[in-house]
C-alpha cells in the first residue's frame, strides 16, 4: 500500500479528510516524494510551479525540503508521513534482532513538539486498525508492534545521536534557535544524517514556513530547487497548499507588511533580512579558553549591564578595560536566566563592580527606574546609555572587524552575536536585533561596554567610592 491509498482510505487515514479536494496539492507533493504516477495535467502542472521539475521524479526522494506558507497543514502533513512511514514500511531488514528504529519529528520547541505529538497520537487513535499497532503511547513517543518508535525531540543536536534512525522529519526548520549554537540547522543535520546513512531506504524531510536567506533551508532551495538530481524542493505558497484559507486576509497582511507577509504566505524568502555578523568573525576575536580576567591596578574598567525583572530575560552584566594600543578586552561576563531575585543578582552585581573598582554602570536606557534605585542603594551610579541596543550593534561591529576587540570564550556570548540580525528599514538607520525567539542580553551587555570603553574620552561620573 502506498501513501495515496492510505490517504484514501476509510479505514486508515479517509476518515481524517473530511474535504479532500482541500488537500489535492499535497496530494501531489506526496506523489512526488514517494515517485508515484502524476499523469493528471493539473497536477503536472502543479508539480512544475512547485518543484521547477518539467518531469515527475522517477525514484523516491532520499531527502526533500518544503517551503510553504503559514497554515497550509505542514504540521498535520508531517504527522501522516511520519505515522505511514512507521506502520507501513517494512524497515526489518535494516534492523539487527531486537534493535528499534526510529522516525524522529524534530520541532523548534517543547511547545510545536507537544503539537506534533498530539497529530501523531490522534492518527492512531482515529482507527482501530491504527490503533491496534501501538504498542506503547508516551508522553514524547509512540513504540509500535513492528520495533519502530515515533519519537517527537526538540532541535538540540545533543539529543539526537545513537539512534537508529529510519526517517526524519525537521519542523519550521527555518525558525529553530537554540543558546547552544549559532547554527542548530546545520549542526542537527550533521548529527542526523550518519544515523539515516546506516538505512539505504532512509527519508529526510525539512519543512518550514521560510524566513531570511540564509541557513539550511534557503541554502538547499538556492542549490536544488528545479533540478532532477538531489533533495526534492517544494515551493508553494499557503493558497496552493491550503484553498479554504481566506484570501482576503492574505491580500490585508500583505498590504500592512509586504514583506513579512510574502515570506508568511506566499512563501518567499524575506529580503530585508541578513545576518549581522558571521560565526567565522566573532570566533576570530574569541581568545581561547579565557573565560574571565581577573582586576588589574593599572587598567580603568567600565560596565555595562541589561537589566531583568527576573521572569522573562536574563539580567546580563559586562566589563572591559582599553588597552594602550586601543584593544578593548572583555574582562568580565555575567548571565542570570530568569527566574532569580532582582535584589540578589543587584546586591551580588554590585560586590563584583566594587572588586573591580568600577563606581558607576551604564545601563540600558529602557530598565526601569527600580534598577537606579536598587544599585545606588548599594553604592553604585547608574547612567543610562544613550544608544539603543541597536546602536551599539552598528558601533561595535567596525571594532570586531577590525580586530580591536578581544572576547571571552562564553558560548552563550558566540551564540547570541552570531545570530543577530540586521534588518533594512527605509529612511533610516537598518536596524540589528534577535531573531524571533531569540535572545540578545548578553550581547547587548559586551557591545555596550566595548562601545563605551573605546571612546578614550569616555569616563564615568566621579562617583565616591563605596
């Protein structure tokens, strides 16, 4: 039985399809990615705008990457592909006596995970012949009769090794942020690719709404798409995937934000949007293995922190010294990742700026007036900056590239400076920031500081030392 039929079938996935026509586009990437007739005209059709391919394939796809707009039923698709590759492929021949193999569904988060697993464990729920595969039904996997598990796993490259695994697919692949790397796309492919190798019949599918032009999914649209050899590429905008859609709706979002609604809905790559700095520059001013520096007579300090209540963002804390020939050193970096006592982490932030000698940090203009009240209580001034977070970005970026700044080996540091983005804004400065659902507080706290610093003239208020 192919998936096409499965779909189609009353007593496996039918029942799950209450309009299938709505569903006809998927229909045809499905047929393409498991190399099944498409003879219809309207579907080749389909298939040329979609894949840029004149020819339906004629082998299954070892791998595919699908760009497609926000709700056209990507999450759902996963879930049927994932749950017929598991029950319906005979994956025993790859597997040694008593060895499971897996079908990962990789999500950004515990959160889109939670939604996968909930499609999973609701197709199998939906018919008794489904149902009566299920071994086990756990909280983040389905283990079936056959010794094949369905495992959801959040994009953490760490988590990912030593499986055995048949087929994976990668959720909104273009969205996934992680603190432990700058580029968790690419590092989970890495990790998940040899484990899929060892099966010769093995499925790798990423899809995603898309984002900026960079990272795996662009890269692998920029390379395949339209060409007969290689990961099958699918580009189709939400209308196409998803007719019941409103376009009236889609027509409004793109009229009050152009560009960030091609890329939600018609499935464009944002051009407004690119990385701020690579990964290759802020390794290279990176000093190995320094993870702090300790006071020194000689040298004047100066801080800067990015302030937190204690329940969203971190409350981040740096200080630099200048040397003679104009090299800022990162001295010191602070992180406190909610949740934590703002008191606390003030009273412990201030014993550390005494230890250097530091009277006085500036501090992010938006903190609120708690943060003055609450660190000249302890004996140190706070001055507000005058450049935004993004300011400072665009300032510091010329002293990272010119080599006049050296950074301590923090990876939280790497991670978050190489992922900030720039974005272009009409009439004005472009502006540098996080990705969606990233986060920038300790950067902002580094390029604060390394900003203030290189200015020699730039010396805090004489405050009494306490």
């Amino acid at each position: 039985m192919n998936i096409i039929e499965a779909l189609q079938d009353q007593n496996l996935f039918g029942r799950l399809f209450k309009t299938p026509e709505t569903w006809a586009a998927w229909h045809v990437y499905l047929k393409a990615l498991f190399a099944l007739p498409i003879d219809d005209p309207k579907e080749r059709s389909l298939l040329k705008k979609a894949t840029g391919l004149s020819k339906p394939p004629q082998k299954p796809a070892k791998e595919s990457f699908v760009i497609a707009g926000r709700r056209s039923g990507k999450s759902f698709i996963s879930a049927i592909i994932a749950v017929f590759l598991a029950a319906f492929k005979d994956w025993k021949k790859f597997l040694s006596p008593g060895e499971r193999g897996y079908v990962f569904i990789v999500a950004n988060d515990k959160a889109q995970a939670r939604i996968i697993k909930n499609y999973v464990s609701g197709i199998f729920n939906s018919s008794p012949i489904l149902q009566g595969m299920v071994e086990n039904d756990l909280r983040e996997s389905i283990e079936l009769k056959n010794g094949i598990t369905i495992t959801i796993k959040t994009a953490s490259y760490r988590t990912l090794r030593g499986y055995t695994v048949v087929a994976a697919i990668l959720e909104e692949l273009a969205f996934w942020r992680s603190e432990e790397s700058a580029n968790p796309d690419r590092e989970i492919l890495a990790a998940i690719r040899p484990a899929l190798a060892t099966v010769s019949e093995s499925l790798l599918i990423g899809i995603s709404t898309p984002y900026n032009r960079s990272g795996v999914l662009y890269e692998q649209y920029k390379k395949h798409f339209g060409k007969a050899t290689g990961p099958l590429i699918w580009k189709a905008p939400t209308r196409v995937m998803n007719p019941t859609i409103d376009e009236e709706k889609i027509n409004e979002a793109i009229a009050e934000d152009p560009l960030a609604a091609r890329a939600e809905w018609l499935a464009d790559f944002r051009e407004d949007i690119d990385s701020f700095v690579s990964l290759e520059l802020v390794e290279s001013a990176v000093v190995p293995l320094r993870l702090e520096l300790p006071y020194q007579s000689q040298n004047y300090y100066l801080a800067f922190m990015d302030p937190s209540g204690g329940r969203q963002d971190s409350f981040t804390l740096a200080i630099a010294h200048q040397e003679k020939d104009d090299l800022i050193v990162l001295d010191v970096v602070r992180e406190r990742k909610p949740p934590f006592n703002p008191e606390g982490v003030v009273k412990e932030y201030c014993e550390l700026l005494k230890a250097y000698r530091v009277s006085g940090v500036y501090c992010d203009r938006y903190a609120g007036e708690w943060v003055r009240a609450a660190f000249t209580k302890n004996g140190i001034e706070v001055v507000w900056s005058e450049k935004s977070a993004s300011e400072l970005y665009l300032e510091f970026l010329p002293l990272l590239s010119s080599k006049k700044v050296e950074l301590l080996d923090n990876k939280h540091l790497i991670t978050q400076l190489a992922s900030l983005e720039r974005r272009t804004r009409s009439g004005g400065k472009d502006l540098v920031t996080h990705p969606p659902g990233g986060h920038d507080d300790i950067v902002n706290a580094v390029a604060g500081v390394s900003v203030y610093a290189s200015n020699n003239s730039q010396r805090m208020p004489d405050v009494a030392f306490i």
